[in-house]
C-alpha cells in the first residue's frame, strides 16, 4: 500500500508551492551573504558553505548552509561531503537552472523549472526532501553518472576524460547583475599526466533564454581541453555548422531525464569551429576536443525541458530553436 507523504515533505512542498506563486518578494543581501527568500530578478548565481560544524573524515557534519560570494575548496572535500549545499554553485533565470558538481567530477547539472520564478535559493536546504524529486518548483532532471553532464569540462586523455581529481587550490566566486549572473572558479595547479596548469573557467547566464556562456582560459599550452554531453542509450547525436562553417553544434533530444521513461529533453553545445580539433566519443559523453591554445576558449550550452513553462515540446521545435541560434552566431558571433 502506497504511504502517504511525510509532514515535513508537505510542508516543503506547500512552501516551495508558496515561493512559486509569490510575484513581489526582493531579496535582501549584505556583501557575502544572501536571505533564503527567493529572489525575484532576472538571473540569480549562488553558492553555500556548511558552517558551524567540523570536519569527519571527508564528510563535513553538523552546521548550518550559509550563502557566500567566494569559497576557497578545503583539502577534505570531495563528492558528497555535506560541505556544499547541493554540491556546488547553481545559476538560473526565469526558464532553467543549472548547477556545477564542485569537486573531482566537475560535471554540470540541470534544474528543470516549473515555474519563472527564481528558485534555487530553496533547493537543497537540510530537512528537505530531495531535489531529485518532483517539487511544484521543479527539480534535478540529469543523470550526469561519470560524465561532464551538460557543458561540463575537462581533459582528454587515451580515450577518456580526466576530470579535476588533482588540483592544489580550487577557489570559486559568484556575483549578480542586473542582467546577468556570473560565475569564475579558478583551479590552481591543474595535474593531468604529465602536465600541471592553472585553468580560469567563467560561466554566465542571462536574463533572456535557456544558454549558458562559458570561457576556459588556461595558464598554459593545452592539448586534449574538452566539453560535451552525457551520452544516453537510443538518443542520436545531432550535428551542424553554420552556413559560413564559422560556427557548429552538437545536440541530442529524446528521453534522457531522471523524471519518467516518456519525459523530454534537449541539449546542445554551441562551438567555433576554429578552435575545433575534432569531435569524438568517449566512455561517457560525445566530445568536443579542442586545439591546443593557452588562450580563451569560449563556447555556450543549453537545455530545454518540455515541463518547462511554455516549454520546447518537441524534437523539431527544439531543432528549429537550435539552429535560430547558430543562424544568430553566424551574424553576429554571439548570443547575448
């Protein structure tokens, strides 16, 4: 017999239901922390820190979420530590929401809205059902397993992808603009095989659309600097450049979500091709190498979920949505 919900899931979920359909509460913040109300702007960026309580092994225990601007990562902290609150920074605006794994695997999430209000200063809280759950807000709809998840980076090296399990220093900050929010992590002393680099990667998200802006700027020459998309069992890799070849995506639709076995989405990375030295497979993911450069790489990526809000509901939307884009890179050479 199928039990009914807690209390304390009800009363998250009216809260989150509450949160959802209020139009005019502000947040209120001073230089490093933010209030747990959520905030009503464009985009919102955040991170949060456990205080209060002390480190067990690799686990933090006890304490309290705090948000931060800036974090420098502690030695001990790894996958599921209890240190970061869903475990890394998240940025969102009014259709989607997106946070990064801060720790070796460095795989990037989605947060499927249901709502165009700005969320993610409630998902994750302690006491709170799992944001891998269905909420009337929405929730985390990506099965990332060992990939990069959604534009997530990293090195490829023999036919794998070397994540950031070896980094001296990994310090992160976020900000909030009025159009814009933004994310910088800097990983200091970057060792993959034989080599040791510093890597500033920058992440923003704007008030309008579904796509994230990303830039890797590496210390040092690079070979093998990579991104991509999780890969998923009878969901085809769609691929296009541009009419002047200057720009192309990679992109897949169809059932690849933790919601059901019928729920939809699309993703999509937007590249130059200049900066393209192939596009292979790995284990995990289908990836886009890069050449090698100890300058800016930029690239942008995107998801549509069809439970979003006026969302993208089907594959030939979706390719008409997509390739809009790459008519728009084309002119102009950006989409922001």
């Amino acid at each position: 017999m199928k039990l009914l919900p807690s209390l304390l899931t009800v009363a998250f979920l009216m809260a989150l239901l509450t949160a959802c359909k209020e139009k005019k509460q502000e947040a209120t913040a001073t230089d490093t922390t933010l209030t747990t109300t959520v905030p009503q702007i464009g985009t919102y960026a955040e991170i949060s820190v456990r205080e209060g309580g002390e480190w067990q092994g690799r686990e933090y225990k006890g304490g309290t979420f705090k948000n931060v601007t800036e974090v420098t990562l502690p030695q001990k902290h790894t996958d599921h530590s209890n240190f970061l609150r869903y475990e890394g920074p998240g940025w969102e605006n009014a259709q989607i929401g997106y946070r990064l794994y801060l720790d070796w695997r460095n795989a990037i999430d989605i947060f499927g809205k249901k709502t165009d209000t700005m969320v993610l200063a409630q998902v994750g809280k302690d006491g709170s059902p799992s944001y891998h759950d269905p909420a009337p807000c929405g929730q985390d709809i990506l099965k990332s397993g060992n990939s990069l998840g959604i534009g997530g980076f990293g090195k490829f090296i023999k036919d794998s992808v070397a994540h950031f399990r070896n980094v001296e220093k990994t310090h992160a900050t976020v900000s909030n603009g009025a159009d814009a929010s933004l994310i910088k992590i800097e990983y200091t002393g970057w060792e993959t095989g034989t080599e040791t680099i510093d890597l500033l990667a920058s992440l923003s998200i704007y008030s309008q659309d579904r796509f994230t802006q990303v830039t890797l700027d590496p210390s040092d020459p690079i070979d093998g600097l990579t991104t991509g998309l999780v890969k998923f069992k009878d969901v085809e890799l769609l691929r296009k450049q541009s009419a002047n070849s200057e720009w192309g995506y990679i992109a897949t639709y169809g059932k690849q979500t933790l919601v059901n076995d019928r729920d939809k989405l699309g993703m999509a990375i937007f590249y130059k091709t200049a900066d393209v030295e192939d596009i292979v497979e790995g284990p995990h993911d289908h990836l886009i190498l890069f050449k090698k450069t100890d300058g800016p790489i930029g690239y942008y990526f995107l998801a549509a979920w069809e439970q979003e809000p006026k969302g993208i509901t089907t594959k030939e939307a979706f390719l008409a949505d997509i390739d809009s884009k790459l008519n728009g890179l084309q002119q102009n050479g950006n989409l922001n």
